[in-house]
C-alpha cells in the first residue's frame, strides 16, 4: 500500500510573509489595547471632585483641632461641635465623590 503524497511544505517567503502579517496585526492589536488603556486612566477635570477633595481636608482639619482640644483639655463640649463638623463635612466630601464618579 502506497500512502499519498503530503502536501508539500509551503515556501519559505510564503511562511515569511505571513509571518510579517501576523506580527503587524498583533502589533495593531497591542496599539489599540494601548490606547485605550491610556483613555481609561485619564480623567477629566471634576468641579465635584475638588470640592470633595477640600471638603475632605476641611473634615482633616476639624479632627485635627479636635484631637488638640482634647491634648489641651479643652471644655468636652466644644471637642463634640468640632468632631460633629468634621462628620458633617465628611459627609459632604463623601457625597461630592459619589457625584464625580464615573457612569461606567
């Protein structure tokens, strides 16, 4: 029994050929994926997201000086109006970040 002929092996600039295809449409590929990795780290400016990063401070701020009146035995009561400041303000903070974040 004779077995048939294989197929003969493509020629070298044929397998070279598609070898430079294949490696300019992966090159294309890792581009795109570039791209667009690059437009999703980027964020635009967010009017919401300052005012929460100054809210935030603010509310820094406010436990800071609650935490000095505390160390220089300050009356309890003002150490409560600030602490409650600083929550209000949190509170603020937390909802300017929620309005600047993305829709994703």
């Amino acid at each position: 029994m004779s077995t048939p002929p294989d197929d003969p092996p493509p020629a070298a600039s044929d397998l070279a050929a598609s070898l430079a295809r294949l490696e300019q449409v992966l090159g294309d590929i890792r581009g795109q994926l570039e791209a667009l990795s690059r437009a999703r780290r980027h964020r635009e400016f967010s009017p919401a997201r300052l005012c929460g990063v100054v809210l935030q401070v603010l509310a820094a701020a406010f436990v800071v000086l609650a935490g000095a009146d505390w160390i220089y035995q300050a009356p309890p009561a003002t150490q409560l109006v600030k602490l409650l400041f600083a929550l209000v303000v949190q509170l603020g903070a937390l909802t300017a970040f929620l309005l600047a974040r993305d829709a994703r």
